[in-house]
C-alpha cells in the first residue's frame, strides 16, 4: 500500500497531463470542439425522455433530472469499466518501453471521464433551479456519494484491466454485461417504485446487490427527494470497495512484468 501511495504521488502530474492531452486530442477536428461535452449528454436525455418520459409517461417527479442524474452516474461508470479491459493492451507503445505503474493508465482514464461528468453534474444542477427542486441538509450527501462511485469503478477496472491482458475475449463478455445491467440499474426508472410494491424481494436485490443501482437511487434521493441515504449499505459497499482495490493493485505490481510479454 506504501508503494501504490507513493507511486499515485509521483505520478499525479503525469496523469493531470496526460488527461489533458487527450481531452484536446479528442475534439481537436470536431467544428463543435468542446461544446460536444454538454450536446452529448443532453442528446441521450432527450432521447430517453422521449421514449420512457413521453411514450412511457414515466411518473417520477422531477423526471427530467431524476433522468440526467442517472444518466450521468451510468455513463460514468460504464465508459471506465468497457474501456479499462483493453486499456493496457490499448496503451501497448507506452508499457512495452516505459515503465508506469499500469494503474496510472486507470488514473488518467478516470480523469477525462471523471471531467466529463463533472460538466453533466452543472446541467443537473441548472435542471434542479429550473424545476425548483427543494434542498435539504442532505443535499450534502453528494460529495460522500459521489466518491464511493469513483471508489467502485477503480475497484471494477483495476481487476478488469489485469484479466483484459489474458483474457481475448472479456471485452465482449463485459459489453454484454454492461447492456443487460444498464436496463437493470433503474438509470430511467425507479427501482422501488416500479417493483416494489408487487415484486419486493427482486426490487431489494437488483438495489443493493448493484452498486451503481444503490448509488443512483440515493442521490436521487439526497438532491431532489429531500431523503437520506441507507448508509448501512453504502458502507458495506464501501468496504468492499476497498478490498477490492486492494487485491487489484496487488494483483498488477505481482504481474506487470509479464504483461508485457503477453501484448
């Protein structure tokens, strides 16, 4: 663990430039440049409001940010995750001839996404001025919230990325992985409204055995609800987390070396 600290330290300016560069890279020939960072998300909401708010008539109040908070948390999280399996093998003309510790690639990664949703979190909140959202003491629950995300999807990627070097075929299995626990996770849809009056044990499973499930739901609750989160489970996950963090960075110093033979 003193070896993963000092590494994050020595390395933090390398992945602040890095993300940097691909940030600048990534709309560099766009006519749009960086006003695609806003167009995006705000397009995939339209969508989803036209066909679930609309054609669904949803009726969760505040439909329109209970959408974007999803929205953005999900993107978050399933961008990293698709992407942090082939990120070594990706990264290939950097880790066959300079050594960086290959979590530093996860970092860097993190940060551009991580950027990204920060911009989508601005929308959500000039969405919850123009619907007059009320606000609660617990409305500062969101950075506690907001942290354990990022928590949860370095635990995910750092295990993903390791596996991605040997396994050909987990991008695939992680694609369609990921499809069928978007529709899962309540991202335009509330979990307990929806199943848990009729189907209460299948609504208590897909909230608290998905974190990202359980994440959505009470920061939903925390910035328009007026209602505190189940920090009970918040902590187990948070536990969990942390374990498995452990064991992949763990598992990346033990098999870098190697990884390079294999790509």
């Amino acid at each position: 663990m003193k070896r993963f600290i000092s590494d994050v330290r020595k390395y933090y300016n390398y992945e602040v430039r890095a993300a940097k560069s691909s940030l600048k890279t990534e709309v560099a020939n766009s006519y749009l440049n960086w006003i695609w960072w806003i167009l995006d998300p705000m397009l995939s909401m339209m969508i989803y409001y036209v066909i679930f708010g609309l054609v669904f008539k949803a009726k969760e109040e505040y439909f329109i940010p209970f959408l974007f908070i999803g929205q953005t948390m999900w993107t978050f999280f399933n961008k990293n995750v698709v992407q942090s399996v082939k990120m070594i093998k990706r990264n290939k003309a950097i880790v066959s001839k300079v050594y960086i510790p290959k979590f530093v690639l996860l970092f860097t990664n993190m940060m551009v996404n991580g950027f990204k949703m920060l911009i989508s979190w601005v929308i959500v909140i000039l969405m919850m001025a123009i619907f007059k959202v009320e606000l609660s003491p617990y409305v500062l629950c969101f950075v506690p919230l907001l942290l354990l995300l990022v928590l949860i999807v370095f635990a995910t990627c750092v295990n993903l990325m390791h596996f991605g070097v040997f396994v050909e075929d987990l991008g695939n299995v992680v694609n369609i992985a990921m499809q069928l626990l978007f529709y899962m996770t309540g991202i335009f849809f509330s979990i307990d409204s929806r199943l848990g009056a009729d189907y209460p044990v299948i609504a208590t499973i897909l909230t608290y055995c998905n974190p990202v499930a359980l994440l959505i739901r009470d920061m939903r609750n925390v910035l328009l609800y007026q209602l505190a989160p189940n920090w009970i489970a918040l902590g187990i996950w948070t536990v969990i987390a942390v374990v498995f963090s452990i064991i992949g960075v763990h598992t990346i110093y033990k098999n870098e070396n190697s990884y390079v033979k294999v790509i």
